[in-house]
C-alpha cells in the first residue's frame, strides 16, 4: 500500500489508528480539519491535538501544518478513543494544489 501511494514504509513504522479516511481538504485550522470524499460525498471532521505534527507529504517526509490547504487530497489516519471523538494520528497529502 506505501509503495502505491508514493509513501515509504518508514512512515508507517510507529502505530497509528487504523481508520482512515481519503478526500479533499475542505476545512484545516489549528485544531481540526474536514475532509469530503468527492466521489461518496461523505465527509468527516477530525480534531488535532495541539501541536500536531504528524503531516507527511508526498515523498514520506514530515511537513508543516502550514502545508494543508483547502482543495488538496489528502489520506488522514485516525481513532475515536477519546470520548468518541475522531482524532487525526497522521495526515498524508496526496496531492499539491
């Protein structure tokens, strides 16, 4: 699947959740980001833990938050653990604008 996605088996090496959810950025701000599948139409709200970090682009390695910017495509790792809520683990963008 790394080798698919352009992305090295490196990134994958720590635990992340095991849900993820593929789409376009439609909202990002400090402490969540919305992401809509264009193809379902669904789309999922994910919060960020403050200091969030764990942005990785295209070629595996690590990015800025700053990078994410509305309209890109992008593949987010998450959990509900807390209280239920989604959390991203790691975002990967798929795509420049």
């Amino acid at each position: 699947m790394a080798a698919v996605l352009g992305i090295t088996t490196a990134c994958f090496a720590d635990t992340v959740g095991s849900a993820h959810f593929d789409g376009e950025v439609s909202h990002v701000s400090s402490n969540n980001i919305k992401v809509i599948n264009p193809k379902t139409h669904e789309s999922l709200s994910f919060l960020l833990v403050s200091h969030f970090k764990q942005v990785f682009s295209r070629d595996g390695k690590m990015t800025q938050m700053a990078s994410l910017h509305k309209g890109q495509y992008v593949k987010v790792y998450y959990d509900q653990k807390f209280l239920g809520q989604r959390h991203a683990d790691r975002i990967y963008i798929l795509s420049d604008i």
